[in-house]
C-alpha cells in the first residue's frame, strides 16, 4: 500500500482530537465481538496502518503512532510499516513497554485518551483506567470515531445464516440451552449474554458466513431462564432459520437493539465474560441489573465434543488426509520442473481439498513459507513476495480446512531436496518435541501450562525457542483458534478434559534462513485409572505422513521412532483404502519405517 496513503490517515483520526478533547486514540484488531478473526467492517486497524496481519494494536498520539504485535508478525509488521511513520513495538520483548506505559511516558497529566468502546473488552478498558490513572491520564469512550474519516468503510456483513444440521452437531439447540440454564442456575443468574460468536453458532446449531474462513453469524445471544433472544440482521434470517430458532424457544430480535432491550431488561441479576463483552453493550444494561462477572458456561462446553461430533472430527481427518496425500505426492513430482510457487502450491493443495465431501472453504489462510519466508510465523505469499519452489530447502506448508463435520489444521515442514546440517538438526528437534507431547500420559486435572515443556525441551537444551503457543483449541466446524483450553508457557487455569481437540505445534524460527513446524491435532482421551486418580493421554487424529527426509535418525530415542513408526501405520491403514495404486505407493513409502527408510 502507498505509505502516503497511511500518512494522510492517521492525519484525518489526529485531526478529530481536538474536537473530542484527547490527546491519544487506541485502535486494537477486534470487533464488537472481541474475535480474533473479524469482518471487513471491523479492520479499521488495518485500515489506518496497512499491517494486514490478524493481531496487533494501533496507537496514535499528536506526533507519534505505533503498532504492537507478537512474535508471529513482527518480520511482516517490520516490512510493512517501512515508511508509514508507525513504529514497531515488538510485544514480549524485556525493551518494549506495554501501552499503557507508553501512554504514560508519552502524554502529561490531565490528558485523555480515547477509545471506541465497541471494540474494547469491558476488562481491557478497567486495566487501561486503572493503569493511566496513576498518571493522571483518563480514558473518554467514543463511539464510532473511524467512520467519518473512512469513507469506503464497508458495511456489517448480511449474508444469510444456516442451520449446522443434528447429525454433525450431535446435539439439539434445544438440549443445548437446557444445558447452559443448569449452569447458569449454580452462578444465581436470571440472564446469560453471549457476546462470542462462536459460542452463540454452537449454542444455536447455526452456521454463517460473516467472517472470513470462520463460519459465525454477527449476532448477540441473551438466554433466560425460560427464553433466550437473538440479535442479528433481520436479512441473514431465513424462514428455515426462523423455524429452527422458534422450534427451540428463540425470538429473533434486530442487531442493532441490543443495548436498548439491555436497558430495560427485567431478568435481576445477568452473566457476562468482562473478557468477551465489549464496553459499550456493557455499559447499557440496565443499572437496577446485578451484574456477574465470570467464564461464560458455553465456552467449556462447547469445548468438550461429544460422540457424534468426536465422530465426526475422525471422518474429516480422513478426508482431509487424502487430499494431502495427493498434494504432497503432486509437489514431490512437481517441484523437480521448477514450475511450482509459494502461491501455485497453495492453489493446488485448495483444489485437492474442495474435491473432497463436505468441503466448506479453508480455516484459515494457507501459509505456504519457501525457505525464509517460513521464519516469518504467519507468512501469506502474494504475488509481491511469491517466490519459485526449488529442489533444495524446506517449505512450511500451514493450512486448513473446514467440513461440516469438523475443522481441521496442521503444519508439514517438507524437504523439498537438499538440506543444511544446521536445518536437519533444528528438524529432528522440532519432531522431537512434538513426539514428546504427543505421548505424554498425565492426571486429571492437568493444565496445558504444565505438559508444554515438553515440547520445548529439545530446542531448549540448544538455547532456542518460540513465541507463540504450543497448542491452541480447535472448534468444530467453526473456529480454528478457540478456548477455553490451550498448551502454551503462560498460565491458563483451564484443564485438559477428554474430548477437548488441541493442536501440538511446537516451531523454531531463524530470521532469513528457514523456518520449522510440525502441527497435529490431539484429542484428549481417558488412560484408565492409577494412583491418586484417573489418568488421560493425548490420540493424534491428523492423518497424514511426517517428512522423514530431514530427520537425523540418531537424535531420535527408541521410544520417538516407535512413535512415528507408529504413527505413519496408522495413517497408510486409514488413507490407503480410499486411493489409487499409485498414491497408495507413494503413501507407503512416505509411512514406511524410520529403520528401514534410506
């Protein structure tokens, strides 16, 4: 994007300050929802900076503007602020201040700092007051500042909603608020609001639309003790919706009234996550309204997947596999012609998987990274940056897809020929570790906090490490990233339970040389009974084979090569019924034994 272009937008939002009377406007990355992923209407961050990657928070004072963003974005956010006037604050880093101390460094007291409420969670704006406070700097809501200087902005999303039919969802929408009402009766709340998209889809066995490769519905859902009403876009609802929504006990209420029937609502006391719950809607209900403050019951259960979802999950991992079978076999006999790209591969791999059953779109944007560009964490090849495929090197392969009947995601580091000394062993390592978790056997009660070591360990031991998480929850048929669960170094208080699917992704990543990461998806099953309780262990459910090309056999322990001997049996057993003679070849081959492979 032309930097001059950024320029004269954050010109036009520092123009709007003396009218409001502040001296500082926050910009974050989510929507009214507080998602991760959001629709276009809600990129205004993107907008006002020309950082396209999906985390990041924008602040503009009168003569200063940066971006923060985690360690996935900060080579991207690094070439794509280049002369935009926005400087990088790399987050996690013992240098970089947070924003409040930014804030507090860079204003004086009795300044104030705007923010749209909309699109701040009610906890982030109660730490921001609290933190700038001491500083004598407040915190004014404005609502809706960036429209009137974006004046393309597009419009809320309006494509209909669907119906996720019982025999992928497993559950009525009726036996589902049932469900919630039991749990909201044990934290005495009358009401629940439901700010979170995904939760309100799963709650409501409804799909949509409105955000790009996650299949939510912008909407708001309050439920009852007796009844439960839905927000959302009279046109996004069909007479089939309508129908199945009424059928559940669910009137239909128009988007934009939510803070008006907030106002007035008669329930005494409301449950809300402060976590997922934009200011402004929170600060519309209805002061005579007790309002608690807490986990929303939904996000727990929707987390833990019952049988037929459980089913379903292994039908789309077969599936799945296939379709990656016949691409990695295309690649291997492709690349040698020297026709192939980052951008060709990703195309390619999209065909495979739209062959298949069920198919409904990517879960998130292929990540196709050559060589360095598979150091740059969430890399998007574009024709700017696409680069051919040689015989040599690796390729970070990061994709998705989703069914209706699960969602998938993993990574595949493959050797595209020859190799550095240097790249094998941070291979065999990163393999190591994702090995080391996939076995790992553990008590009820454990929290992701304390198995992620594991996967660290190896590259640990060779003074390297990651930034992101090492395993993150992956919804059903709905988002890629979702909670409450997750196995990362910061502490979570949410246990492993059986039924919960988590990534295992542990990465290393060497700035201009090569990148590394090998992602599968576990679910947590039970492992019988032992001292002091029950025990549980982690079933891989990707089906697909492990470059082996880049693995130092030696580095490997007995019980690592049992595993992935293991693992690649498996894998032929499920995927070879469904392929020709030739791909069942090549699969044989790839799953063929470490101790055996030359």
């Amino acid at each position: 994007m032309d930097k001059k272009i950024i320029k004269e937008r954050i010109n036009a939002l520092r123009a709007t300050f003396g009218k409001e009377g502040i001296a500082a406007f926050i910009i974050p990355s989510t929507d009214a929802h507080m998602s991760e992923y959001v629709a276009p209407h809600w990129k205004a961050r993107e907008w006002i900076s020309g950082f396209t990657g999906s985390a990041g928070t924008v602040v503009v004072t009168c003569n200063k503007a940066g971006l923060w963003t985690d360690s996935r974005y900060f080579l991207q956010a690094a070439r794509q602020l280049e002369g935009t006037g926005i400087e990088l604050y790399k987050e996690m880093l013992p240098e970089t201040p947070c924003i409040p101390t930014f804030l507090s460094d860079t204003l004086k007291p009795g300044d104030t700092v705007g923010i749209d409420g909309q699109v701040f969670s009610v906890e982030e704006v109660l730490q921001l007051e609290k933190q700038l406070h001491k500083n004598g700097i407040s915190v004014k809501n404005i609502s809706d500042p960036m429209s009137p200087i974006w004046p393309d902005r597009p419009e809320r999303p309006e494509s209909p909603a669907f119906i996720h039919d019982l025999k992928y969802a497993g559950k009525t929408c009726r036996e589902k608020l049932n469900s919630i009402r039991l749990k909201m009766k044990e934290t005495n709340a009358e009401a629940l609001l439901i700010s979170s998209l995904d939760e309100i889809a799963w709650t409501l066995n409804i799909r949509g639309n409105d955000v790009h490769c996650n299949p939510v519905v912008v909407s708001y859902l309050i439920v009852g003790e007796h009844d439960a009403c839905f927000f959302v876009e009279p046109r996004k609802v069909t007479k089939e919706l309508a129908d199945h929504l009424t059928e559940a006990g669910v009137s239909i209420h128009n988007y934009g009234e939510i803070k008006q029937f907030l106002h007035n609502i008669k329930a005494q006391s409301i449950l809300l996550n402060p976590a997922k719950t934009n200011y402004a809607t929170y600060s519309a209900i209805c002061p005579d309204c007790r309002i608690i403050e807490g986990a929303s019951p939904v996000a727990l259960s929707k987390a833990i997947r019952n049988e037929r979802e459980i089913d379903g999950i292994h039908a789309a991992m077969q599936r799945d596999g296939v379709a990656l079978v016949k691409f990695l076999k295309w690649l291997e006999e492709a690349v040698p012609a020297g026709n192939e790209t980052e951008i060709s591969a990703d195309r390619k791999l999209h065909e495979f998987r739209a062959a298949q059953p069920l198919y409904m779109g990517e879960s998130f944007d292929t990540i196709a990274g050559y060589k360095e560009h598979g150091a740059i964490v969430h890399y998007e090849a574009t024709p700017e940056t696409d680069v051919p495929l040689k015989p040599k090197g690796f390729l970070l392969l990061d994709s998705g897809a989703q069914y209706l009947d699960g969602t998938t995601d993993i990574t595949r580091t493959i050797a595209l020929g020859e190799l550095t000394e240097e790249e094998k062993t941070d291979y065999t390592l990163i393999l190591k570790g994702h090995i080391n978790l996939a076995m790992a056997v553990f008590p009820e009660g454990t929290r992701g906090a304390q198995l992620d070591v594991l996967a660290r360990m190896p590259i640990w031991q060779h003074h390297m490490n990651f930034l992101h998480g090492t395993g993150h929850g992956v919804g059903h048929f709905l988002n890629v990233h979702e909670g409450p669960q997750s196995i990362r170094m910061n502490e979570n208080p949410i246990t492993l339970q059986p039924g919960m699917v988590t990534s295992n992704e542990p990465g290393v990543y060497k700035a201009g040389s090569h990148g590394i990461r090998t992602e599968n998806l576990v679910l947590t099953v039970k492992d019988g009974e032992g001292m002091f309780g029950n025990y549980l262990k982690f079933e891989t459910i990707t089906l697909c084979p492990i470059c082996k090309k880049g693995i130092i056999k030696e580095m490997l322990t007995a019980e690592e090569t049992a595993w992935l001997d293991n693992y690649h049996r498996h894998v032929y057993e499920r995927l070879s019924p469904s392929l020709n003679e030739e791909e069942r070849e090549w699969l044989k081959e790839a799953c063929s034994k470490l101790t055996t492979n030359h």
